[in-house]
C-alpha cells in the first residue's frame, strides 16, 4: 500500500473507531446526532455541564502554554463525602484520546465514571482538555478560524501541553501526581516519559488501552477507504488545518465509504475496535451528545506515520531540508522508550478484542519496558475488552478501577 493510502487508513480508523464504535447504529443517526450538538449550552464550562448536576464540587482552571494555547482544566477537589482522603488529598490527573475531550471521563453515572470514582475514593482529580477541543479553543493570539492555529501535531502535546499541565497541577497542589491515560493520552504521556519529561512531579502513570505502535491496527475496510480514495482524498485533506468529524466533508466522506459493497455501516464498531463488552445505550447517547471534537489534521497525518514506519517518531515533514530545518537532522528524531525511567510506577491495562491497542502491538510496548523494575510494572490484560471499555464501559468500575486503584494506594506511601 502507498504511503499516502496508509495515511488515509490510519485516519479513518481512529476517525471512526473512535466514534462510531460506540453507537451500535447507523452513520446517519450518529452524524445527525453530532450535528444536533449546537442545542448544547457549553458556555458555562465542563464543571457545570457534567460535574455539579451530580452533587460534586467543581472548579475550572485555564493553562496558558507557552505558544499561547489557553487549555480549559476542571478540578473536583473530593468526592459526595467529603471526609474520604482527609485535607490533603492526592492529585490524579485524567487524560483523554484523540477526537474526544474531558467530558469522556464523566459520562456514566458516578457510580461507574472514572472521574467520580476517584473523587470519592479520597483523590483530588483534575481533568485536562486537549487544545483545539470545544473547552479549549482560545489563544493568546491566534484565531481558531486560521491554519496558523492548527499548525501541530501531537509532538505539541508531549513538548507543551503535558508539561504545562503537570506542572500546573504540581505547584496547585504541592504534591506529585498519579497521571491517567487512555489511548492517544498513553502515547504523549509514554513520549514525554522517554524524553524525561514530566517524571519528576508524577508518582505513577496508568495507561489504559495503551498506544505506542501502530503496525497492526489495520482492517479491510480501512484499506478499502484508502485505496478508493487515495488521490482526491489526501489532496484535500492535505489543505484542511483542522481535522473536524462533525464537518459536512467527513460525513460526505463517510458515506461515500458506506456504500461500498461489503462494508456494514450499522455495527462499525465491532469493524474498527473489536467488539466493547460493556457499553449501555444511556452512555452512548450522551457520547453521542456531545462527541467527536476536532484535532489538528497534522496530528492525523503523525499517526499515520506512526502506522507506516512502524517507529515512534517526531513529525516527519516528508522533506530533508524541512525535518533538518526543524531538528537539525534530515530524519525525525525517535521516541525510544526503552529510555522510560525503570523506576516509574507504570500500570498498563489492555484488552483482548481492542482492535485499536492491539495485543500484538502493546507486546511491541511491553518489549521496551522488558528492563523496567519488576516491582514498579503491573500489567492486566481483559481478554473481553476492546478499546471504548476502559473509560464507558460499565464494568470498568469492578475489573479495571479497583486494580489501578490499589497500584496508586501502593505508590502513595
């Protein structure tokens, strides 16, 4: 397959794994529902939106990076009873995916999100917010509107953004944090780790459906979109800064691919990510809600990249004179992740039918981990779970939460 082919293969396999993996219906119902989202008051932040209404305390915080992106934080300092973890309570920080924001943390009931659990177990939790996403489009000068703004990859995570949040979280509290990750937030967080970013304010990372490499996330039907649409496709893209799913030039796209024969639009989401056990049809029409938010469409072309070369690498600009103009050398430099730190607490949970972490993939992950302390690595593999489990899924609370839960209790001392 060309290079350009695998492009469009990776894109379109996060685009929609991502999204319509989770809604166990037709592309129409999920783009009509995504459109629909302009009825939903955001103004008044994420505290108010999905926190207070469940009777939690809620703050919200801005962090201004250094190139200027003002990324929205929310913070629940302690659960519905507040005497659990005493005054001073331990920070955890959440970090979401690609194409998705905070909001993925707190869609179940409290009962069985991610967010409120911690809350409720004596943690201070604190939710960050990708830059670009609904809560964090502002910029100390830039438009959102113009190229200029979206001219990032996810190398702006790991160098940026995690640093700026981490810190902030840091010196707000005057403690060292547990970080916890899901799918793209593995992957800037396992990037900063190898560059030694961020491990002096964390006590531990938890990685939920950890991504790193990419070689084996591949279906028929991504194949299929790419060969079809190869030359018109990544002309286009190649001239679009934002990569937004709900754009009418996705949905046109989307249903494009639909009507090729043999492709099923109604289930995409056992196509794309295998099938996720556990999901409720009440969490997936508040997904559905106020889900997919945008991302720079560099970042999608990173990924892509990722897939290709089968290395992590920094952004490769495809050119020798730009990637030796931007590192000083005509190749990008590699993530090596056998330079993660051996003494990081580290807990790794995947799943057996996640056709988006794949099992092969994270053995590759597990490989470059293979010198790390035995004592600061806890793996836990869920042969059921595909990828959308992990943070909706209704059994998440009773397999994965109590586990990286007492692996926080064990680094806190």
């Amino acid at each position: 397959m060309s290079y350009y082919g695998k492009i469009l293969t990776l894109s379109h396999i996060i685009l929609l794994g991502l999204f319509v993996q989770v809604s166990g219906s037709r592309l129409t119902r999920w783009w009509g529902m995504a459109v629909g989202r302009g009825d939903v008051d955001t103004s008044a932040g994420l505290c108010a939106l999905a926190v207070a209404p469940h009777g939690y305390k809620c703050e919200e915080h801005q962090v201004v990076t250094t190139d200027g992106y003002i990324l929205s934080m929310q913070r629940i300092p302690f659960g519905r009873n507040r005497g659990a973890g005493g005054t001073r309570r331990q920070p955890v920080l959440l970090q979401h995916g690609v194409l998705v924001d905070g909001i993925t943390w707190l869609l179940n009931s409290p009962q069985e999100s991610l967010a409120f659990i911690l809350a409720d177990s004596g943690y201070d939790v604190w939710i960050s917010n990708t830059r670009g996403t609904r809560f964090s489009r502002q910029h100390t000068s830039l438009d959102p509107k113009s190229r200029s703004y979206w001219d990032w990859s996810w190398d702006e995570l790991v160098s940026t953004d995690l640093p700026a949040i981490v810190d902030f979280v840091y010196k707000q509290s005057g403690q060292k944090l547990h970080y916890v990750g899901h799918s793209l937030g593995t992957l800037v967080a396992l990037a900063s780790f190898s560059e030694g970013k961020l491990v002096d304010k964390l006590k531990s990372a938890a990685l939920l459906s950890p991504v790193a490499y990419l070689t084996h996330m591949e279906t028929p039907l991504g194949i299929l979109c790419a060969k079809a649409f190869v030359g018109e496709i990544i002309t286009n893209w190649l001239g679009v800064s934002e990569f937004n799913p709900a754009s009418a030039v996705v949905v046109n796209l989307l249903k494009g691919f639909c009507n090729q024969p043999g492709v099923d639009c109604y289930d995409l989401m056992t196509s794309f990510t295998g099938n996720n056990c556990c999901l409720n049809a009440s969490t997936v029409e508040l997904f559905l809600k106020y889900e997919p938010q945008p991302t720079s469409t560099k970042t999608m072309v990173h990924l892509a990249q990722t897939f290709r070369d089968g290395v992590l690498t920094k952004y490769d600009y495809e050119r020798r004179d730009l990637n030796m103009e931007n590192y000083g050398q005509t190749s990008p430099p590699v993530y090596n992740l056998t330079n993660i730190p051996v003494d990081l607490p580290l807990f790794l949970s995947y799943g057996g039918k996640d056709l988006l972490s794949d099992v092969s993939d994270v053995a590759q992950l597990l490989d470059d981990l293979k010198l790390h302390k035995i004592d600061k690595l806890s793996v836990q593999f869920l042969k059921d779970f595909a990828h959308a489990d992990f943070v909706m899924g209704v059994t998440a609370k009773q397999v994965v939460y109590p586990s990286m839960i007492s692996f926080f209790h064990d680094n806190d001392k």
